[in-house]
C-alpha cells in the first residue's frame, strides 16, 4: 500500500472540496471565499488536552439513586394504544 504523504492528502482533499463545492452560486461562492479568507487572518485555536475519560462521569445531585429511578418511572406516559383484535 502506498504511503501518502500530507502535501499530497491536502492537494486530494481541496480537490474533493472544489468538486462538492464548484456548483454554488456566485454570492455563495463569495461567502465562503470570504470565510476561508478571515480563517487565515485569525489563529488557530490551541488543541485542548482534556482527557477522553474527563468527558465521561456522574452528574452532581442530591438525591439518591434509587430516588432518581423512581421520578424517571414516575414521569413515563404511555400513549400507545393497544388495538383489539
């Protein structure tokens, strides 16, 4: 398998780009010449290091468990009606 290299990822990548984007309109077109323009001008946005595992967790309450299971039990509606046969 051949090994590609970044240069050549980008330069296939544009290339996709162009073919999904080459039927906008003019104003369309401008919009996002104008966009990718601005995007130059401002830097990047630093990578964050929050861990995968940070996003994953409990949320903070005050009631318990079992509490909590009862009030998701309690608030279900059934609205299925079951038709006679």
């Amino acid at each position: 398998m051949m090994k590609m290299n970044k240069e050549t990822a980008n330069t296939i990548l544009v290339e996709q780009y162009y073919r999904l984007l080459e039927n906008l309109n003019e104003h369309s077109k401008q919009k996002l010449i104008s966009k990718l323009l601005e995007s130059m001008k401002t830097k990047p946005k630093s990578r964050s290091t929050q861990s995968l595992q940070s996003l994953f967790g409990s949320f903070s309450s005050r009631q318990s468990a079992d509490t909590i299971i009862q009030n998701i039990k309690k608030a279900r509606r059934f609205t299925r009606t079951i038709e006679k046969l």
